[in-house]
C-alpha cells in the first residue's frame, strides 16, 4: 500500500514521543521523548524517518515513496540550523550518524553507519576546527569502513585485514596507537578497496552518502540475520524499521571525551546501583563491538566527575520517567555530556524480580505496574540449575527447549540402567530416541532426558516438565542406536557412560563438562508471587500423580490438584505383572481377580496424594491410555520367543500368547482408539477399582488425619453425554457399594478434549460437576495435529512460512482451539451456572494462554509443579490486562 500524498514521513526529534513507537520506532520515539524530558541540549538533534516510508519503500521493490526525499532535505535544513554547522561543509563539517530502530528493538541485527558527511575535504576543515588531525582521520577512515561494508556490503574482514597490516607496518599493537600519517594511508586503501570492489569512486557528496545509507538501513530490514532473527522472537515482517538521522557527537576527542552504555540499576543482579561500561577517547561502537576492554562506569567519577554526576541524576530522571529500568548510550564530548539513547532494559529473571520489589518500596510503580515489568516466562530460570553464564562449550546438537533446566551425566540408554545408575549414586542422563509410559521409572533416577524425536508435547517433554526434569527432545541430528548402544553425531560417537550435558531451556547438548549454576528462590522472589496472590482472580493447581510431585507443588504455591494421571501409577515396576495379568485376563472374573491385587497399591497412591494435598482439591483422572501401552513392545516379545524356542526354555507358550494380545490390542490409530472413556465403557470393571481405591482412601486419610479430602473424580475423553452419564452412575454405584464415602462428597466431572464435546457442552454439563479442558489433545483433534509428531516434522516450516507463529501445543491457537474453549466455558455455564472450569492441558503453564483463559472465564489452570510460580504471575498480569480492557 503506497503511502498517501502530503504523508508526512519525517519527524523531528522535538516532535515525537514515546507513544509513537509505531511509527517512529523504538528508538525514535525514545529519544524523541528523551529530548522533551532532558531538553534538546543534552540531546543531540536530529529526525526520523517513519516505520511506514520503509514499509512503502519495500512495497514499492526499494523505490523511495514519493516525498521522501524532499521531507529529508527540509529536516536536514533544520538540524543544520540548529547545528549551527551544514552538512559537507568544508571549513566546519556537520556529521550524522544513520541508525535503524524498530519497534522492538532487535539488537546488532538492523545496520548502523556513523560519521557521515566526511569526504576528502570536509575532513580538512573537521582537523582545523578540533583542532584534533588524528580525531579527524580517525573519524574519516571508520566513516569509508562502516559505509563500505553497511552501504556497498564489502565484506568487514576485508577492512580488519588492512589495519592489521598498517598495525604492522607501524609495528604497533593497538588500533588507538596509530598516528595521522598511518590513519592517512588506511583511508586511502580503504576508498582503493571500495573502488575495486564496486567499480565507483568512493562518494563525496553527502547528500548522495545519506541516500545510500538510509537505503542501507531500509534493506538491512529484510536481511537474512534479521529475517531469522523476527522469525526466532515473533516479530512481524511488515513492521518495517525507522531510520534514524541524529548530529554525532563525539567520544573520541581525547582524554575528556568518552562513549558508553549505562543502566540505572544493575542489570543483570537488578539491584539498585547504576551499572554500566565506558570507553575513554572512542566511539560508541567500540563499546559495543568488544574490541578494547572497557572500563567500569564508575571510574568515570575520577576521570570526569561532573560529567559522571550528570549521568547519574539523568539515569535517575529517566528512570523515574518512564517507571522502569533504562539502558541508555552516552556520549562525553570534551567534558559534555550527551544522552544518545535510553530504553526499557532486557533483564534476567532475577534482575526482573529484583527491580519490581524495589520499584513497589520506591514507590515508583504499584504492585500491578510492578508484576507487569516482569517476563514471566523467564521466571523457569529461577527454578532450575542452568549452564554457568560465562560456560565455554561447543554444541553438539540442538533439538526442541523441551523442559528446562540444565543436567550432565553418564549416557544411559534404559530406564532399567538410570535406575541401576542412580541407586549407586551415579547421575545419568537418559538417551532414547522417544520415550514411553515403561520409560518413566528411568525419568525419576536420570538426572536429564535427551531424545532424538518428539516435540514439546511430546512424553519425554510432558513427563520432565511434570517432574521438573530438564530434557531436551527432538535433537534430530543424533542417530540413536539401542542395540550397539551409540548415539552418532556430527562425525563423534559417544557410548554408554560417556558424558553429556543438556541445557533444556535452551534445546542444547554438549559433550563438554560444563559448569551448572544452582537456582535460587529469592525473598524478593517470595513477595512477587504473594503480591501475585492477592492480584490474581484465577486459581493455580499443579498436573501431579506422586506424593513428592504433589508436595512440590504445594511448595510452590499450588492450590490443588488438577489433573492426576492414574496410569503413571500402574508404571512402577512392580505393578507391571498385575497391570499385564489384568489384561491378559480373558473373562470379567480373571479381570477382576486381577485388578483385586492392583486396588490396594492404587489405594496407597491416593493416600498418599490426598495427605501431601491436606484438604485442598485433588483431581483424579480415571485410566485413559489404550492397554497396549502397558504391554511389552512386540520386537521384544518376538526376540523373547525366538530365544525361547531355541533354548526350549518352556516359556513359548506364554510368550505366544502375550504376541496375540499385543496384536489384537493394536490399533492403527491408537491416540483415536480404545482410550479414555472408551475403555471405562469397554472394561467398567477397571474404572470400579480405581473410583473403590479413591474412596477406600478418601475414608482412610479421613480417618487418620480428621480431614477429608476434596474429591473430584474426572472422566477422560468423553464425546457424548450419555458416555458421562454412564460412568457417573457407575461412579455412584460403587460409592454406595462403599458406604461411609457418601456421595456428597464426591464430585465428578469430564475432561473437554474433543471437538464434539465442546459443541455439545450444554448437554455434557447436564451430567458434570465440572469440566477440566484437556488442551493437549483438544488442539491435536481440532487441528487433526499429531501431539507427538507434529515438532519433529512440519511445525518448524509451518512457522517460517507464517501458517502459524507459534507451536498451538505451546500456546493456545485463540481463533479456533480457543474458540472451542470459550463456546464450551460458555453454554456449558448457561446449562449449569455453578459449573467449575479449569484447563489442565500443557497451555495452563503459558503466560500468553493464561491471558486468554482469564478472558474465556475459567477457574483455575493447572500446570505442572514447576511452572506453578510462573502461572501465578501470569495470572496476575492476565486480571491486570482483564479489568484494563474491561
Ligand atoms: C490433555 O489432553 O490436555 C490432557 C491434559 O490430558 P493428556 O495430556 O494426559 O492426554
Ligand atoms: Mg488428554
């Protein structure tokens, strides 16, 4: 869409604010807004080029919109005014820099060029009026450099390679040591360099050198690091960058001049103390570029102590103004100081939780403000162990950040071995190329999971995320190989014992014995989540099946149980015979002879649940994985048999018989087979021993503690009503056959996780206590997605050709699985106004999913423990953004 005629596309910095972000930028509007705060005198003047003259320059394939042009000339007058200085003047030369800016700032990535306006003879009259030759040369020769390689795109090595080879000439070390003369030669090979590689003359005119450059900055918009970089954070393509053209000042004068970065409060440890680094006699990006070391902030105070109490008052200002930590760029001239730049500050987690109890005890920002400043999905950095910051490692795959959390070990490849390992006291980590329900005893004794398939929904992720186990999965470059018990990557191959290190927070593993960083759970931390506590409206349970998981919860701030996945409890390895001999069973009696030897273990899992949890609610899931998933894999049946003939050792029999059930429980689509509901309908006999061990339990702890629980007894996977009418009876029926429980205590619900329910969810509330939506398999049936699948495959290519921005498993897809979400909350309640609503899937720990089910008007989320804290912010910040779009 081309820009309208008369559109105005340049803006004075006198002119903007910070609330033109849009449009001017971050960085435009910032210091728009800086100018207005601090005055123009501290804040070297300039203009911008709006966000929407690169939109249209791009849309018109890099033609500059109509207009332009001009409205740069009339801005440029008026800088030169108030300059007091004309652009390519050969006696007293104005110089610009030219800098990008987006919305969101996207560090490094956008181009930069400084000090234009210099040619052959304006850098004549720049050494006379400084009276400075080495300044003036220094300026000119970083000016060919920069524009060079930013303008014409010759390569930066090209330019580095010349000043090593004039440092050796000169027979000096450092760039700084360099004298007129050798500046003189190093300009003159680098315009030598631009002619031969472009085939023109270097510019001279500065009018031509300020197109190209605003040219440049357009196009870096579209450069394959900043187009990957906007893929990686979300950025949309069609924001478009402002371009920013502001009078240099500059830092490298001499020894009373300085460039820097400075913070108003330390940003990294987030404590109130102004941080930051300084480069004497240099220019900003000397700073930034890492070439020299520099200095700490405060030794500016000796060096140049008004300058320094200047910086301070303003950092204080700034920070003031806009209620939240800055990171600004300065600039001493000859003892002057100006403001460049100044921001919002990027911060860890600890900085974030830092700066908001100290901003609520300043009395700068409200609780609410406070809690807003902070990224609460970053908070998982204060949970778990990480790679030491400063850790040297070379990164042998990367796969899918799939539970965070750092962890090192010797390579397993079975759960059998993690827990060998782990009772001798050896932490393992455990390699598989995915993992099943089998696979979980391992998860207890290994310190990390690493897996080659799979996704952030897959098991090995809903498994470590639930225990707080760090697991990388879907490393697709490692080939994992469980007989020779090898995994192969990049030409290495490591075997069992070796070690390896993940960083699930990061998708990374290394072979390198990195160093980890210990979490820690901070005072200010604890007053964050109590503030979050008396702000948010929605509740917070945690997805939890053992006591140690329950009580972590609790620990962390969980207000119950949400989702209590039985079958992880029919996973121990002493249950698995009962659990197989159940399902082998060939009549209802054999069953329940069978599951008579389970009720007792189920029974002391709930005791166990229902002590951790005192009173709170527990919500229990009855059975919902297909059978099969508890029966041997058939390769390892059919090895069994093979070995079994050849040694006569008698067990053929037994073995031939466990193949044919493992056959006919088979199913081509077993995630859409005979699960959830399917089987309480198919095998009631199992649903009765579950509902029989949950009241036994119940009546017990009642017994023992004085305390009943609160019971919730939830049905999976249920389509139609009469499907939840039916286990409700059956519910009902062992509650009477166990009296003493009574039903009043009791309250059963569904889980939602099926389109059909959604669509019918007046009907099923007739029937439901509650209704806990399942989003995990809702958006896998809405989507027709494969939960276990879909990261691994096409996700990754849905995302770069913008089908979706983001994994609908990670964050809930608002417009269609979200709709499902809202159509049910709502006719479910119009049906039954007392229905409780809470989510248990996966999204019940996302920040931006938490936002929406506040709005869709849940309860409760549940997440798994240790995303608990996290979901405790957010819902704060979700009844924040509620009440203010309300
Ligand atoms: C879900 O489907 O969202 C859910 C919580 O159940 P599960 O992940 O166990 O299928
Ligand atoms: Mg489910």
């Amino acid at each position: 869409m081309a820009v309208a005629t008369g559109t105005k596309l340049v803006y004075d910095f006198t002119e903007g604010s910070r609330d033109m972000r849009e449009l001017l930028g971050g960085k435009g509007a910032n210091v728009a807004e800086m100018t207005r705060v601090l005055g123009p005198d501290r804040v070297p003047a300039g203009f911008t080029i709006t966000t929407e003259a690169c939109v249209a320059y791009m849309e018109a394939d890099r033609e500059f919109p109509k207009g332009l042009e001009e409205q740069v000339e009339e801005a440029l007058g008026r800088l030169e005014e108030a300059a007091g200085k004309r652009l390519g003047d050969a006696s007293d030369p104005l110089l610009v820099s030219v800098r990008s800016g987006a919305r969101e700032s996207m560090p490094g990535m956008l181009d930069t060029v400084l000090n234009l306006g210099l040619n052959d003879d304006s850098v004549e009259g720049l050494a006379r009026v400084t009276d400075n030759e080495r300044f003036a040369w220094d300026s000119y020769r970083r000016f060919c450099q920069m524009f060079g390689n930013v303008c014409r795109g010759i390569a930066g090595e090209r330019f580095e390679g010349l000043i090593k080879e004039r440092k050796r000439e000169a027979g000096v070390e450092q760039d700084v040591e360099l004298g007129v003369d050798d500046l003189k030669a190093l300009t003159e090979s680098f315009k030598d360099l631009f002619r031969e590689e472009t085939g023109e003359e270097f510019p001279q005119e500065p009018r031509d050198q300020l197109r190209q450059a605003i040219r440049a900055v357009f196009d870096s918009w579209m450069g394959a690091r900043a187009v990957e970089y906007r893929r990686i954070n979300r950025i949309p393509d069609d924001w478009g960058t402002a371009v920013n053209v502001q009078q240099m000042v500059f830092g490298n004068k001499g020894d009373t001049s300085c460039s820097g970065v400075a913070f108003s409060r330390d940003e990294i440890t987030g404590e109130p103390r102004p941080s930051g680094d300084f480069l004497p006699n240099a220019q900003g990006e000397d700073v930034v570029s890492g070439v020299r070391t520099p200095r700490d902030l405060h030794e500016l105070e000796s060096l140049m102590p008004e300058a320094y109490a200047q910086l301070m008052e303003i950092l204080r200002e700034l920070e003031r103004h806009y209620a939240d930590l800055q990171d600004t760029e300065f600039t001493v001239e000859e003892g002057r100081l100006y403001m460049l730049q100044t921001r919002n500050a990027k911060r860890p987690a600890q900085a974030a939780v830092r700066f908001a109890v100290d901003a609520v005890g300043e009395g700068l920002l409200d609780k609410a403000d406070a809690i807003a400043t902070i990224d609460a999905g970053r908070l998982d950095a204060l949970l778990h162990p990480s790679f030491a910051r400063d850790a040297d490692y070379e990164v042998l795959a990367e796969g899918v950040a799939a539970s965070p959390g750092a962890a090192k070990g010797a390579i397993v490849f079975t759960a059998q071995e993690a827990v060998a390992a782990a009772e001798q006291g050896r932490d393992v980590i455990l390699v598989r190329p995915f993992t099943e329900a089998d696979d979980v005893a391992g998860f207890h004794a290994a310190k990390g999971i690493l897996t080659s398939e799979g996704g952030k929904a897959s098991h090995a992720a809903l498994v470590a995320r639930g225990m707080g186990k760090p697991c990388v999965s879907g490393a697709g470059a490692l080939e994992i190989d469980l007989h020779a018990k090898t995994v192969g990557a990049d030409g290495v191959t490591l075997d069992e014992g070796d070690l390896i290190a993940i960083d699930g927070s990061a998708g990374v593993v290394t072979t390198d014995d990195v160093e980890l960083e210990a979490p820690s759970v901070s005072d200010e931390f604890e007053t964050v989540l109590r503030w979050a506590d008396e702000l948010r409206t929605l509740g917070v349970r945690a997805n939890a099946d053992a006591p140690e998981d329950a009580a972590k919860a609790r620990e962390f701030g969980a207000e119950g149980i949400g989702l209590c996945r039985t079958e992880h409890m029919f996973i121990a390895v002493d249950r698995q015979p009962k659990m197989r001999a159940m399902i082998m069973a060939e009549t209802a009696e054999d069953r329940r002879a069978a599951l008579e030897e389970l009720l007792p273990l189920q029974q002391g899992d709930f005791e166990g649940l229902f002590e951790e949890m005192k009173g709170l609610p527990v919500t229990i899931r009855l059975l919902d994985p297909p059978l099969h998933e508890f029966m041997p894999q058939a390769e390892e049946v059919v090895s069994d048999l093979e070995r079994a003939r050849i040694e006569q050792s008698g067990e053929e029999q037994e073995l031939e018989h466990t193949l044919e059930r493992i056959h006919s429980l088979a199913e081509t689509n077993p995630m859409l087979g005979t699960r959830g509901v399917r089987l309480g309908i198919l095998h009631p006999e199992i649903y009765e021993m579950q509902v029989r061990a949950i009241l036994r339990a119940a009546r017990a702890v009642r017994d023992r503690s004085g305390q009943a629980p609160h019971l919730e007894i939830m049905i999976p996977l249920v389509a139609y009503e009469r499907e939840l009418e039916l286990m409700r009876d059956l519910v009902a029926r062992v509650a009477r056959e166990e009296e003493g429980a009574g039903e009043r205590d009791l309250h059963v619900g569904t889980m939602i996780e099926l389109p059909r329910a959604c669509f019918v969810a007046n009907r099923i509330a007739a029937q439901a206590d509650f209704f806990s939506f399942g989003t995990n398999d809702l958006t896998q049936t809405a989507l027709g997605f494969s939960r276990d699948d879909v990261e691994g495959r096409f996700l990754n290519r849905y995302i770069e050709t913008k089908v979706v921005d983001r994994s609908p498993f990670e964050t809930i897809d608002k417009p269609g699985v979200g709709w499902l979400v809202r159509l049910a909350a709502w006719t479910g309640r119009e049906e039954k106004p007392e229905l409780g609503l809470g989510i248990c899937g996966e999204h019940g720990g996302d920040p931006d999913s938490i936002a929406f089910f506040q709005l869709a008007g849940l309860d409760y989320v549940s997440c798994s423990p240790y995303r608990v804290p996290i979901a405790r912010v957010a819902a704060a910040q979700a009844a924040k953004a509620a009440s203010s779009t309300s």
